[in-house]
C-alpha cells in the first residue's frame, strides 16, 4: 500500500499493475465530492464484502482516513472497523476511474 502524507491525500492502487500517489488538492476534493453523492446504501452483504480490484487509501496528518475499493458494479469501504460495500453503476465506475487516471480499466 501507499502511503500519502498530508492532511489531504488520496493514494491509488491497482494491485495488479501500478501503484500511484494522488496529492494533488483538486484532485482528493474531486475523491470527496464522489463521496459524498455516494454517502447512503452501504451494507455488509450476508455473503461478506465483495473483493475489489481498485484500492485507494487515504491518509491525513495523523495516520490512516479509510478505505474505498472499485469493482465490478460496486463499491467497497473500510473505515473505523466497519467493512461495508454498494452498488456502483458503470457511469459512477467510469467517473472515480476517470478521477484517479485509470480510464478503460475494467474491475
């Protein structure tokens, strides 16, 4: 994992391939407006959450924010021992895939 340093920052990783740091200020409020059209729906399915493919973590001054994961059709988080997921529609996945550069990719 990355880990990014300053109060806000957002890392990229794509296991598979690239790790990335994104520290540039536009681009993490870019990340929180995505998050906050998507605040509700979030659920631990029965099954578990699902595994995603896209891993961002985010990091403030003081250590570890949480977690957001892309995969196909939803969304998965982890933030204050909560693991959590929802759906994602394939033009909300274009979108924070777009933000964080990884256009095409297909989780």
């Amino acid at each position: 994992m990355v880990k990014v340093r300053g109060p806000d920052a957002a890392s990229r990783m794509d296991p598979a391939t690239t790790t990335k740091v994104i520290d540039d200020l536009g681009r993490v409020q870019q990340f929180v407006g995505f998050a906050e059209r998507h605040a509700a729906g979030w659920s631990t399915p029965w099954y578990g959450t699902p595994v995603a493919v896209v891993v961002l973590d985010f990091y403030g001054a003081d250590g570890f924010k949480g977690h957001l994961g892309i995969g196909p059709g939803f969304l998965t988080t982890q933030r204050a021992g909560a693991f959590l997921s929802r759906a994602l529609t394939a033009e909300d996945q274009a979108e924070i895939l777009s933000i964080i550069s990884l256009p095409g990719v297909a989780p």
